[in-house]
C-alpha cells in the first residue's frame, strides 16, 4: 500500500509517519520511498497476505522542512485475491489531443491496472514524422482536470529504456512496454501540454498513481511478456512474440 506526500517545500524524511490497521492487527513499519526532496510515498508492505475481502485503512502525514504539516491523509483498501491476467486491449480514444507537437490519435491501454507482466506496446507512425523527436506522452487526470506528461515522468508507467523504433513490412512503429494501462498519444519531445479533455472525466489521478507504484515495485521481479500490442492504421491486434498473425 502507498500513499503519495509532496508540497512545494521539501519534505523532512524523519517525519514521515503512518499506520495501518485491519481487523486482525496495527502496524507502524512505514517506510519512505522518496521521488525527490518534495515528493514520494509512505509504503506499507504486509508480512503476510491480508483475507480475501479485508478492509485495510492506512494513515500518513509528514512535517516539511519549514515545519508544515501534511496531513493526515487516509484512505481505505479492499484486499482481493483475484489478479487480472487476462487480455489487454489497445483501442483509439476520445480524448486526443490536438496541439500542434501531438501526431495521430490517442490510444486507450485497457484494463487500468497493473499487469502481472509488462505489455510490448506499438503505437503505428505517420507517414513524414520524424520518429527519433517523438516520445508517448500519458494523460495524466487530477483533482477533475486533464494534462499530458511525458511518459517517463509516471513512476514506473514505461519499462526502463523500452522505448524505440521498428520497421517492419506493415510500417514503422513506436515501441514501449507499459507496466500498466492508461492513455497514450505520441508527440515531439516538448514541455508539457496544456490541459486536455473532458471535464467529467473518470479517471482518477490518486488511483493511476498508486498503480504505478505498484508496477515500480514489481517490474525487477518479472519476466518479459511474450505477448504485444500493435495498433495499426486501421485495428488493433495481439501478437505473439515469435511473430504469428492476429490472435483474438
């Protein structure tokens, strides 16, 4: 479990505090796992698994170094056995963004969870685009409003060094892999854009943040996926990892 403290001050690392309580126990063993001097999450791993179906509630805060104080913040977790091990979809999405640095549409990376294993995904280039300047940028939803950020910048979102380019008798691709799904879009290395989409959205910017721990966490304990995802100009389709047409 984990839960995220940041503020415009930095955080003072000896402050940081947490408990989490379920019906069978209370601990304290609370880590930190720090993303820079004002920015990371309070940790919390179980000894053991929790019950199918426990409720655990975790409770954080920190002082800043200017003494202020963050926090507390709580939140409740449900425990659950199941772990989604079935196919995930590439489909294109509403919510493309259409500032001059963006090329083709946005794609939607279903289901939004963290995968078992990490997902080869390609992302099909248009024809004229310079595909070295480009980079998958992830809409990134808080508080009800939108923005894109590079993809890097999403803790444990891309596969260390996964992003590349490919050629292959269907064209030329982006490749990445993605601990967890999300929506993407490519665009030219740039700072990030201005707010995009809906604003009824049902994204949830907490909960895509407390998944991309949990790729972090686990992404150095698994094996490479043999499945990926390619998007075509005109369909998605799974692939196999020794090559192979479509596969439902």
């Amino acid at each position: 479990l984990a839960i995220r403290l940041r503020n415009s001050d930095a955080i003072d690392p000896d402050t940081v505090w947490g408990v989490v309580s379920w019906s069978k126990a209370e601990s304290e063993d609370v880590w930190w796992l720090p993303l820079d001097d004002n920015d990371g999450w309070a940790v919390y791993h179980p000894e053991v698994p929790w019950d199918d179906g426990e409720i655990i509630t975790f409770t954080a805060g920190a002082y800043t170094m200017s003494g202020v104080e963050l926090g507390p913040f709580t939140y409740e977790f449900v425990a659950s056995e199941t772990v989604y091990e079935g196919a995930t979809a590439v489909v294109e999405s509403d919510w493309t963004a259409t500032q001059p640095e963006f090329v083709g549409p946005a794609y939607e990376v279903a289901p939004g969870t963290v995968y078992i294993e990490p997902v080869t995904i390609q992302l099909p280039l248009p024809d004229g685009v310079d595909a070295s300047a480009l980079e998958p940028a992830y809409l990134f939803t808080e508080h009800g409003e939108s923005r894109w950020v590079t993809g890097s910048r999403v803790l444990g979102w891309l596969e260390p060094d996964s992003v590349r380019v490919i050629h292959d008798p269907d064209g030329a691709f982006i490749e990445f892999q993605a601990n967890h799904g999300g929506i993407v879009q490519l665009r030219r290395r740039a700072a990030d854009a201005a707010f995009s989409g809906p604003a009824n959205t049902t994204l949830n910017g907490d909960l895509l943040l407390f998944l991309a721990l949990g790729a972090y966490v686990l992404y150095r304990t698994r094996r490479m996926s043999a499945r990926r995802l390619r998007c075509k100009r005109d369909a998605c389709a799974t692939m196999t990892a020794t090559g192979g047409g479509p596969t439902t």
